[in-house]
C-alpha cells in the first residue's frame, strides 16, 4: 500500500506543477503540495530503509524514492527563495542517467501488464528529468513542452497506478 500511496501524492504534485508551469497556478501555491509530496516520499523512503522487513531490496527502492522526495523539497526551495532553478536542472540530469538501469531491470522482470506499465513509469521519469535539465540548465524555450509532459506524466504514472493499487484493483 505504501507505493499506492506515494504514487497517489507523485501524481498529485505532478499535475499541479504542470499546471503550474503553465501558468494556471501561481508559483508560491506549489510551494505545498512540493513540501508535502517530498515529505512523505521521505517518510516512505525512511520505513523502507529502517522499518520492520528492510533489506537490500527495499533499501534500493528507498535510494528511488529519495530521488523523488529531493526533486520536490528543490522545487519549493526555488520558488520560496526566487533560485533560478540551475541546480535543479543539474540534479534532473544525474536522476534522469540514474533510474534507466530500474527502467530496464523493472521491464526485463515484468511479469505481467501492471508491471510493465511500472516499470515504463521509470522510462517516462527519466524522460521527465531529461526534459527538467534542458528546461532549466540548458534553458531551451519549452516550458510548455515541460508543462504538459509533467501534467501528463501525473496523470499516468502516480494518478491512474496510484488509484489503482489503493483501491486493490491490481
């Protein structure tokens, strides 16, 4: 239940940040649903790492989701300090390179459709970081680009599966 749960808030902060980057929602409003996205992806990530059942697997799954959580604090960080978003580019760019080995190894281990989609997910991430590096530290013109690749990536990959594992449908 615990991914269900973090996917349901990842898809929530995705929507809203890319509504945010185009411009339908004011950029001290993100500043919350970012603080509270990353804090519970870090409170996530610290059960896996020190609650009962932590192991290896879990830990590398909590090194995933800090990735996220980090992402977030950044995002509100910029927009409660006016920081140009630079270093959020550069460490878009370090998680972009570093989930594509969790794309393959989730891909080559699907067993099913539900899997697949998950393990997809890590390819549109990483896509997604690409975008936010060229965005912010190469600072290409496609911010609406950005916008809707975040809004939809929201949707597909924390939204939907987010639903789905909470309500017991997969």
């Amino acid at each position: 239940m615990l991914s269900g749960l973090l996917l349901l808030y990842v898809g929530a902060v995705l929507c809203l940040n890319g509504l945010w980057m185009a411009d339908f929602i004011h950029e001290r409003e993100i500043v919350p649903i970012n603080l509270a996205t990353g804090s519970i992806a870090l409170a996530v990530a610290g059960y896996m790492v020190f609650g009962p059942g932590a192991n290896d697997e879990t830990v590398a799954a909590a090194a995933m989701t800090l990735l996220f959580s980090i992402t977030y604090f950044w995002v509100a960080w910029n927009r409660m300090t006016g920081g140009d978003g630079r270093g959020l580019g550069w460490f878009s760019l370090f998680v972009a390179i570093t989930v594509l080995p969790v794309a393959w190894t989730r891909i080559a281990a699907a067993e099913d459709g539900f899997a697949l989609w998950l393990g997809l997910n890590w390819v549109a991430w990483s896509a997604l970081w690409a975008t936010y590096f060229v965005a912010l530290t190469l600072r290409l013109a496609i911010r609406r680009t950005a916008a809707a690749a975040t809004l939809a990536a929201g949707v597909l990959t924390g939204w939907i599966p987010g639903v789905m594992i909470l309500n017991n449908m997969v």
